[in-house]
C-alpha cells in the first residue's frame, strides 16, 4: 500500500490549460471575480463555476464574499510557489505562451510572485541580501541572522509580528525567469510592502508588473546594498 500525498489529482488540475491560465491569473494577487477567470482561461460563464469548484476542492483556490458577490483568489502562498516553480520547468522543456510583447521586460524586470517580489530586481536583491549575511542558509533552508533582523527592524519591519503568524518567515523562491531565487515567506511580502510603501514602487493594475520610477529604483538600491 503507498502511503504520504497523492499528487496526481492537484498535478491534473495544474496541468488543465484552462486551469493552469486561471491559476497564473491569479498569482498577481488580487482576487478574482468567475466572469474574469473565465475570460482569462476562454471560457464560458456556463462551464468557469465547474472549474472553480473542482480547484476549490483540490484546495487551490479560496473564495471572498463581499455581499452577493464571490471573487476568487489563491488559496494559500504555497500554491503561488508551487505555481512559480513550476515555470523554469515548462520554459525548458519549450512549453512557452505564443503571446509576447514589450510586457515580457517588463515582466521579467521586477513583478509580484503572489504577494513578494520577483524578476531580476528581486534576485538581485536576494543575492545582496545573502551577501551581506543578512540572511543564513543550512540543509536548504533560510533562517534571519542578527544582522539581519537589526536591519529589517531598522527598516521598519514588524520580524516579532510576522513570527507569531502561521506562515513561513522567509524561503528561498525560485524566479521562473531568472532560475535563481528571490525572497519569499511573510518576510518576502512584507519587503514588497515596504517597496511600495516608501513610494519607490507600485504594482500594475490587473498585471503582474511591479513599476518603479528612476528615483525609486535608485533609492531601492542603495537600500538594499547600504
């Protein structure tokens, strides 16, 4: 008898076009109404609910009431990094969107990856951060230094307040279009946070683009090189 997870039913799901162009929809973080997802994935109003239904029972998707509307979103941050993982594998084996334009520099460059930073911004980033041991690798995983959680703290960042939630505080996530990793965990969304905040950046409505002026792409490396 084979025991642990069975994965072919959330692998099936994942592997669904339809499926898979609602899921990647949805990793630009905002929730979704059926009307969008279903336009997203070229579906009709008819057949998106069943779809809906099978990702919510697979435990992919969540839904928000907000009155007599339903919108849709991501059910937790570890299938947005289950679904940006699975991204450097489908670009080697060629399996590639036709659609491109001058997004895709865009979109490489600096994006969101659910709720964190990720492009070459983000792994630029990362791998500073790691140089300056701001951050500690051991048997695979990421763990705060000293110094790094007096320069986070410094920044303004809440590390007490994000330990005592339930989710990870920081994990090394692999950027689909870099193949290296950028920050990911509690700590990943709270630094994109911080980002906007400050006014240095600012997503892009219904896309995945994360904007930054010259000003605040300047301002954000030094911050992160300082």
């Amino acid at each position: 008898m084979r025991e642990g997870p069975d994965i072919s039913i959330v692998a099936a799901l994942i592997g669904n076009p339809a499926c898979a162009n609602m899921l990647t929809a949805l990793l630009s973080g905002p929730a979704l109404t059926a009307t969008e997802l279903g336009q997203e994935a070229g579906l009709t109003p008819s057949t998106v609910s069943g779809y809906l239904a099978r990702l919510q029972a697979a435990g992919l998707i969540a839904i928000e009431r907000q009155g007599r509307h339903r919108y849709f979103r991501l059910a937790n941050p570890d299938v947005a990094v289950a679904l940006e993982g699975l991204m450097p594998l489908a670009a080697r084996a060629g399996h590639l969107r036709i659609r491109t334009g001058p997004r895709d520099p865009e979109l490489r460059r600096a994006r969101t990856c659910y709720d964190h930073l990720a492009g070459d911004l983000a792994v630029t980033m990362f791998d500073r951060f790691v140089e300056r041991r701001l951050f500690a690798r051991r048997d695979g995983k990421l763990s705060v230094t000293v110094e790094g959680r007096r320069f986070f703290v410094k920044a303004g960042i809440d590390l007490d307040e994000l330990e005592r939630g339930r989710r990870q505080l920081c994990q090394p996530c692999l950027d689909w279009s870099e193949r290296r990793s950028h920050l990911g965990g509690a700590l990943g969304a709270a630094v994109l946070e911080h980002i906007c905040a400050r006014g240095w950046a600012a997503r892009e409505s219904k896309t995945r683009i994360v904007r930054l002026s010259a000003a605040g792409e300047q301002k954000l490396g030094a911050w992160f090189s300082k």
